[in-house]
C-alpha cells in the first residue's frame, strides 16, 4: 500500500509530512528539512570535518530529496533514505578530494585491536571529536562509517571500492591515530 493510499489520520508524523510533500506543500519541506537537518549536517561534519562543506552538502542532499520524494517506497525507513543519500553526497565530495587508502591485499593481516589502558590519559568527547576532525580523510570516513553511521566493514568496503581488509586496516589505524592525537593533545594543554 503507498504512503498515499492509507488514511492520513493513521500514518506517523513523517509519513504525513511525506504525503504532503509529494503534494508540493511548501510548509511540509521546511517540516521534513526542520526534523532531520541537524542530525544530518552531524554526519556531513564528521565526514568532511568542515563546516563549510558540511553545510554545502547537506543542501545537496536535501535537493536530492526533495527531488526523490516520489521514489521513496512506503517500507522503507525515511530516516535510513536520508542518511544514505546524505552519506552518498559525503562520499562523493571526499572522492572528488581524492580520498586517500593504504590498500593491503587480502592476503595481508589485518591489524589486531590492542588492549589499551585507558586510565593513562583522559578522553573527554571534546578531545575525541578534535581528535576525530584531525585525521586523513580517509581514516576519518571508515572511522565514522562504522562507529556512529554503523555500516559493517563490508558495507564500507562496497561503498568505498576498497578491499574488506583496507576497510579493517584503516578503521584499526584511525583509533590508534585518535589515540594518539588525544594523548598528544593533553601532553600539550599542560
């Protein structure tokens, strides 16, 4: 059944603002743009690590949206539509940057997370997100795909035309990067 066709006194909030989208009602975009914005430019900011870009692409996406409305079925997730046409725009920017991948072949072995005492250096989030915003591009990108976008390797890997193992490599060497970076980071607010 489409969003349409079920009687709108029924559907969820989003579904309606949906409904009234595709039926071209101006206040409904500004809705639907108002519900998600914030936490979509949150991902198009810890991907790029720019405001500026991040801002620039969040309205990319949300055209795109708008756009597609239409092509939106009714059992799929709005939410997860948006965060993965969001994630394409990240995605496609960090490529034309020329993103950047250590590529270790399958054969390769991929690194082993170590134990870390994690007591020998404080990690506030403020620390950890500057940490974050420090790293190459492309170890900020699997960093963000698989801990808070929580794409599997795998997805990471398709997405990325990388190997599985270069996905696992550069997830394992953003951590330890971030680790660093944060321990550095409190040696120098001394």
């Amino acid at each position: 059944m489409s969003l349409s066709a079920r009687p709108l006194e029924k559907m969820p909030v989003t579904d309606k603002i949906v409904v009234r989208c595709r039926k071209g009602d101006v206040r409904a975009f500004r809705e639907l743009y108002d519900a998600y914005s914030k936490a979509m430019y949150n991902i198009c900011l810890r991907m790029t690590g720019h405001t500026s870009d991040a801002e620039d692409i969040l309205q990319e996406a949300f055209v795109q949206v708008f756009k597609n409305l239409e092509k939106l079925s009714s059992d799929t997730s709005l939410t997860a539509w948006i965060k993965r046409i969001v994630v394409n725009h990240c995605l496609s920017y960090l490529r034309k940057k020329k993103m950047y991948f250590e590529e270790v072949g399958d054969e390769t072995d991929v690194m082993e997370e170590r134990e870390v005492d994690e007591s020998e250096h404080s990690m506030t989030v403020s620390a950890v997100k500057e940490a974050i915003s420090q790293l190459p591009d492309g170890y900020r990108t699997v960093l963000n795909l698989y801990i808070f976008e929580e794409y599997s390797h795998r997805e990471i890997a398709s997405m990325l035309g990388i190997s599985e193992s270069t996905a696992k490599t550069q997830f394992m060497r953003a951590k330890e990067k971030v680790r660093q970076l944060v321990k550095q980071n409190a040696n120098i607010n001394k």
